[in-house]
C-alpha cells in the first residue's frame, strides 16, 4: 500500500494475532537471513518455519535461494506503519516504513520517500527522497519510477537530467502508472526528452484521462476546445472539463462555468454556470469566485444581492484576484457600512465552512 495512491494489497502472511512488536524482531531475523542467503546460494533448503519466542510463521519460498528475500512481515510491517500515518504518528510510521524498506519491500521503501519528500516524521530531505524512490523504482514499482522521473525533471534531490526522466517516466507508463501516461504527453508535446510528437502526446493524453488521471483529463478538455492538435469539438470539451471537475479539479470547474454562462458551443444556461463556478469557487478558484460577485450583483441567473456580491469580490480578492479588488471597491460606494460588514462576515463563515480557519 502506498501512501500518495493507496492501492489495495493482498496479504496472507502472518496471522494479525502474532503481537506487533513479535512481528517487527521476526521481520529482523528474516532480513538477517535475506543477507546471509548468498553464503548459502548453492543449497535448496527450505525451511518449513520459522520458531521465535512460541510463535511461529511459514515460509512459502526458498530462504536461501539466490537472489530471494526474506518477505516474511514485511507486508505487515509496512501496514502498520500506514496505520500509524493515518492516525498521525509520523515519526512512527517513519521508523516501520525504514524497517520494512531495509529488508526490500518496494511499497516501504515508495513510502519512505514519499515521507522524505513532504518532511513528515523525518526531515525533508530531496537527496533521501530520491535514495528510496530509487530503490524501489528498481524493483519496478511504477509509481516510483514516475516520482524519480519528476525528480530527475526538476532536479530536485538528483541532478537535472531530461533523459533520466523520459527513461523513468517511460518505465512507469510501461507499468501502467496512469500519473506517468499524462506526464509522458507532457514530453512529448513540448519535447523534453524526446522530439516534439502531437499524435505521442494525445495518445498519452487520451490514454491517462480515460483511466481517470484528471490533469490529463483538464487537458483533453483544452485542446478540444482550443482545436490544438485536434479537431475543435466543444461537446468533446465538455465532457472531458465535466469528468475532471467531478474529481474536484476547480480550473475545469471554471472551464464549465465559463462555457455555460456565454454558451461556447452548448446552450447558454446561468444555473449551469453558477453550480459549477461555485463548486470551483470551494477550490479555491479566484476567477470563478469573481465570476460569482459579477452574477449575484447583476443578476445573472438569479436575484441581484449587492452583499452576497460583495462577499464574493471579497473572497476572491483574497485569493489573489487583483480585479475582483477594483469590483470590491466600486461596489463598496453603492452599500452601507453595515452591509460592508455583513459581507465580510459572511466571507469569514465561508472560509471557516470550507477550510476550518479564516485564511
């Protein structure tokens, strides 16, 4: 299990009952005899168990055939260390996660990384980061292999290298890392890597946005309402702005108010645009948080409200919308200095509603 994408992982080791800390020395002893298995590379040994303090554990493979790891609890292991992610012990997790990772499992080392990379449990460390994503990306985990191709991109932990990035994102994609399909499209569009290929680029595109990647899907939405690389087809636009807003990405939402509210290709519809400019105004979105000022004080789709418009102005400028400061301030002459305040008010419960604090 990883922790940027959960994924679902059989496991059928060791039963739950056997007490954690049990597993965690078991997980040592098994990783002491992973090391010393090329000591013993001629041998078909197998040992049926292994016996530690009255518990005990099977080994359904060859402890001591070259080249094999010992994975006895490492699966475990790594499971509580998202355990103790999830209820936000991070230095915990940390500490299950380098101990599963040490003995070779690739989700632990991924996990590992990742904690390296966002400073949780451990300090941010890109160069550390980089170490374990590498590990695991060389035991061809593609979710590692696209975090190491990005690295590589942006030079961060790892020295800038284009082709190291096209190499990893490849091997990802390969994989079916649908993260590496969309960053390949990128590649291939702007020819980083690689020579500049429209049609590489689409089929990357269109591959990632039909397996839900949902940058890959704002940008299929793009380029069929741009008509860039291929034909211009606004329903095509919509349903592709329509399934990446769905996920929550606001800058689609935008995209979808905006079609509605001028009727780019679809007929004009002002509740349309105001459900989705709303819905990426909770994103954060400050355009569409403007667009929403501009409709309640001129009415557009619904009763004019000079002070929920206000709230808006405020709430986008914010967010750094410098036009929405200019509409502020206009409309600001137009009410009372209750209203003002009113506004603001309501601006506060908005952020407090959708973000817990004021921003």
């Amino acid at each position: 299990m990883l922790i940027d994408k959960i994924e679902q992982k059989a496991y059928t080791g060791v039963s739950m009952k056997t007490p954690v800390g049990v597993r965690r020395r078991l997980l040592w002893l098994t990783c002491i005899l992973s090391w010393a298995a090329p000591v013993f590379a001629q041998t078909e040994e197998v040992m049926p168990e292994i016996h530690y303090h009255g518990y005990w554990a099977p080994l359904q493979f060859t402890v001591f055939n070259f080249g094999e790891r010992a994975l006895m609890f490492q699966n475990e292991t790594c499971n509580d260390g998202l355990i103790e992610y999830e209820a936000g012990n991070y230095a915990k997790a940390a500490e299950l996660f380098k101990l599963a990772a040490q003995a070779g499992l690739p989700e632990a080392q991924h996990n590992l990384g990742h904690m390296y990379l966002v400073g949780k449990g451990v300090q941010q460390d890109y160069e550390m980061a980089a170490n374990w994503f590498r590990k695991a990306a060389e035991q061809d985990l593609g979710l590692s292999q696209y975090r190491l191709g990005n690295f590589y991109f942006l030079g961060q932990g790892v020295e800038k290298d284009i082709d190291q990035a096209f190499y990893w994102c490849r091997k990802a994609a390969d994989n079916g890392c649908a993260d590496a399909w969309y960053t390949l499209g990128n590649l291939y569009m702007y020819g980083h890597g690689v020579g500049k290929d429209q049609e590489q680029a689409l089929k990357w595109y269109k591959k990632a946005a039909e397996a839900g990647e949902v940058q890959s899907q704002l940008k299929m939405g793009d380029l069929s309402a741009t008509g860039h690389g291929v034909p211009r087809d606004y329903y095509e636009a919509l349903k592709w702005y329509t399934r990446a807003a769905k996920q929550g990405d606001s800058e689609a939402g935008f995209n979808l108010g905006k079609m509605y509210i001028h009727g780019i290709g679809i007929p004009r519809d002002s509740d349309e645009a105001a459900k989705w400019f709303t819905r990426s105004a909770r994103g954060g979105h400050g355009e569409a948080q403007c667009n929403l000022g501009v409709m309640h004080t001129k009415g557009i789709g619904m009763p004019v409200d000079l002070v929920r418009g206000y709230m808006w102005f405020h709430l986008s400028a914010t967010f750094g919308e410098a036009r929405s400061l200019k509409y502020q301030e206009s409309l600001a002459k137009s009410l009372a200095p209750w209203q003002i305040d009113r506004a603001e008010k309501m601006a506060f419960e908005w952020l407090q509603d959708v973000y817990g604090s004021n921003r």
